[in-house]
C-alpha cells in the first residue's frame, strides 16, 4: 500500500538513569564520556505528531499543554533537519507535541519528547529504521533520549564514533516489578539545563575519578539484575547520583540542582532505611527526587511521602516499554 500522507504520531517514556550520563566526547553527535543505564518511566510519556506538507513555509512546532521557547523550538527544527536529511525530504513540518506530566516540573521531557520526536518523523518521512538506528537518531536530539527508544531496563553503550554509540534493552519491563515514586517539589530556581551544564564538566577536579569508576559500576549493575539483589541495585544507584552531583558541585561555575525539599527527601529516606523501608534516591539536573522501590512497598514510600509536606505532586511510575507509533494523531 502507498502511503498517501507524510503523517505519524508516537508516543515515547522518559526514562530514570540508574547509572548517569553527564559529559560528552563530542557535543555535536552527543558522544557521552560513559556509558549509562536506565528503567523507562510509565506514566511520563510524550506524544509527538508529525506531519511533513508542501503547504508550510516554515516548520510548525506547538504543544498542547505548555509553550515552546524560541530556542526549544530551534532545537526541535534542527533535528527535523538531520531526519529530512536522512531521507531526503526537502518540506517542512508540523509538529504538535502532548506531555503527559506539567511542564517545569523537570520530569526528563527531552528524552521522552525527543525519542517521540524521532520515532514520528522517521515514520512520517517515509523512513524504515531499525531501532538501533532510531537509539542513534534520538541520541543526537537529546543523549538521554537514546534510552527511551527501546523497551524497559536500556543501557546505552559509551561507542567511540555515532554508529556505536547506541542503546539496547537488556530487560523488558516485566524482569522487575520496580517502582519510581517521582517525588517533584516546589522550586523557584532557574534551570541549567543539562547541555549547558555538561558542556563545563571537564572543568570538575572529580570528573576522572567518577569516569575511572564507571566501567566497574556498569558491571556491578549487570550482575545485580541477574541476581535481582534490591538492596545492592539501590545502593548502586545512590552511589552513582550522588557521584554525578558532587562532579555537578564541583564545575566551574558550580551547579546545585538540589534545594531544601530535596535535602529533606534524601535525609528522610536515610531513616526510613533505618526503619527497614528498602527505598532509594536518585536525583537529575533538577530539584525533584525519584524513590527507587519494590512493588510491595509502593503504598508506604507514598505515605511516608505525603507525611512530609515539602511534596508538590507524586508521580508514581512502573516499568515501561519504550517508543512506539500510534494510530491516532493529535491534529
Ligand atoms: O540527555 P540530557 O541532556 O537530557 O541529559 C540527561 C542527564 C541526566 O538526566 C542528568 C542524567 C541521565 O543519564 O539521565
């Protein structure tokens, strides 16, 4: 069957990183300095429409719920350029862009928003990739983006040029029934993002001992999703955020993500480990926190939460599949 409009539409999740990303080898193709390991998040997804029309002078780029700034609207054109380029398709677009989660609230749109962005303009363009080369795609949009191509637990290799640099499923989202209690607190900070901040990482004296230990952590993750060992893989992912923010702290000029509500959630779960409540932080370049928890203590990390009155609004996600297309479009 010829397909008779340059129209598709997909959805895409954001993901958490159990081990980061922070630091590129290359800025352009967004080569990161290590690889990295992430669980997709079910309920903070984006769905992207895109459709390309001789009828647009220029490209079309809105959202349903929140506004685009001019540069976030560049940014999303340009990578429409690459996939234009990819397959040869000289029009512009429209692009109408859903999120599931409120704006501001740092819940990881790029990734989920860029992996969705690529997964309906290379299904509109025409295009048929593989996913390994739609992970290659999404990483040049935004490198977290990379992760949530694929389905549940995705590691995203290190590569030293853009065709290795790619990321893959280790374990579909059903191998560990894992909960992220993505706990997001009030904030009135401005926002690095996370290009501008990672662009200064070599300035942090910790940034070659962080590297010099990844390789070693990466291995250390893998063997603890063979054995489902919780109480290690929390502890892991502890380590591992709290190692990227003392490498953010300690940038020229330094970046602290963290305010008062996110130093109160962390020592918070310091003692209800005490109390036995196997729960873990881990913490991106924003102030909220994500609760790493087992399935059976869902209900009472949400409690202990909500006890704590510094919470704007819980989020609590399971393990997800990753892009996908839909049949339904958004205009
Ligand atoms: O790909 P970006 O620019 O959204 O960077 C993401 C960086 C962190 O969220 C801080 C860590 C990670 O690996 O997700």
């Amino acid at each position: 069957m010829t397909k008779t409009t340059m129209k598709a539409t997909a959805i895409a999740p954001a993901n958490i990183a159990f081990i980061k990303y922070w630091g590129k080898q290359d800025e352009k193709l967004r080569l990161p300095l290590n690889a990295s390991f992430s669980m997709n998040l079910s309920e903070a997804v984006t769905t992207t429409t895109v459709e390309f029309s001789k009828n647009l002078a220029t490209d079309e780029i809105s959202a349903v719920n929140e506004v685009f700034s001019e540069k976030e609207k560049q940014r999303m054109s340009k990578h429409l350029d690459v996939i234009r380029k990819k397959a040869r398709v000289n029009l512009q677009a429209k692009v109408v862009t859903k999120n599931s989660f409120p704006k501001g609230t740092g819940a990881a749109a790029s990734a989920s928003g860029f992996a969705a962005l690529t997964v309906a303009a290379v299904s509109a363009s025409g295009l048929s990739l593989s996913e390994k080369e739609l992970t290659i795609l999404a990483r040049i949009g935004s490198g977290s983006a990379c992760r949530s191509i694929p389905d549940g637990f995705v590691l995203w290799e290190r590569g030293t040029d853009s065709e290795n640099s790619f990321a893959h499923s280790l374990y579909p989202p059903d191998y560990w029934d894992l909960r992220d209690v993505l706990v997001i607190v009030a904030s009135d900070m401005k926002k690095v993002l996370s290009t501008e901040g990672m662009s200064r990482v070599q300035t942090s004296p910790f940034l070659q001992s962080r590297l010099h230990g990844l390789p070693s952590k990466i291995k250390r993750m893998l063997t603890i999703f063979t054995k489902k060992d919780f109480a290690a893989l929390g502890n892991l992912i502890e380590e591992d955020s709290l190692n990227m923010h003392a490498v953010m702290m300690t940038q020229s000029p330094p970046i602290f993500y963290w305010n008062s509500a996110t130093l109160e959630i962390m020592h918070a779960v310091y003692e209800w480990h005490a109390q036995g409540l196997p729960v873990y932080f881990t913490i991106d370049a924003g102030p909220n926190v994500h609760l790493i928890c087992e399935a059976k203590d869902e209900q009472k990390v949400v409690e202990k939460v909500r006890q704590l009155g510094v919470v704007n609004e819980i989020v609590v996600n399971k393990p997800s599949k990753g892009a996908g297309l839909l049949n339904q479009h958004l205009f």
